[in-house]
C-alpha cells in the first residue's frame, strides 16, 4: 500500500531524522541505571523496544510522524523517572 506521504523527500529526510532522535532516546534509556534500580529498569528497556516496533510501522507508513515516536519516547522516559523519583524515592 502505497501512501504519498512515504514518496516525499521531505517525509523521507523527516523519517530519517526520527529514527536518529529515537536511537539517542535509547541512549537515555540505557544509561538510566544511573537512576533507575534494576528491577524497574527491565520495563523500561521493554517500552523502548516497544517504541521501537512502532517507529519501524510509522517509519513504512508515515514517515513524517517519526519525530512524534522519538518525542513520545522522551517523554515516557522523564515521566518514568520522575514519578519513580517522587513515589518510589529513586536517586542517583
């Protein structure tokens, strides 16, 4: 199925330029040992690679909405470690 957003070079460079913002999320969510105690860092890893699924389905799909899967992720990561900050006393 072919979508005419998929065929743009804009969507093409807005696709690639997603997919580098979410491998640096990973970059996050991998260091986040530093914060994160092991039992709760395995979820987190599990979401990200979650993400991941759905960046490759939007990146077929719709590549300008990318960005939006790196974004997402992001803010996924800062809420997880904020709340586990404010109700599970996590600290570095």
């Amino acid at each position: 199925m072919s979508d005419q957003n998929t065929s743009s070079p804009t969507a093409t460079i807005s696709g690639v330029v997603g997919i580098v913002l979410y491998v640096a999320t990973g970059f996050v969510y991998l260091t986040s040992g530093l914060v994160v105690p092991a039992p709760w860092l395995f979820p987190l890893w599990g979401v990200w690679l979650v993400g991941l699924y759905v960046l490759i389905r939007v990146f077929g799909n719709r590549r300008a909405w990318t960005p939006l899967v790196a974004v997402a992720a992001a803010a996924v990561w800062w809420l997880y470690v904020t709340l586990g900050g404010l109700f599970l006393d996590w600290t570095a």
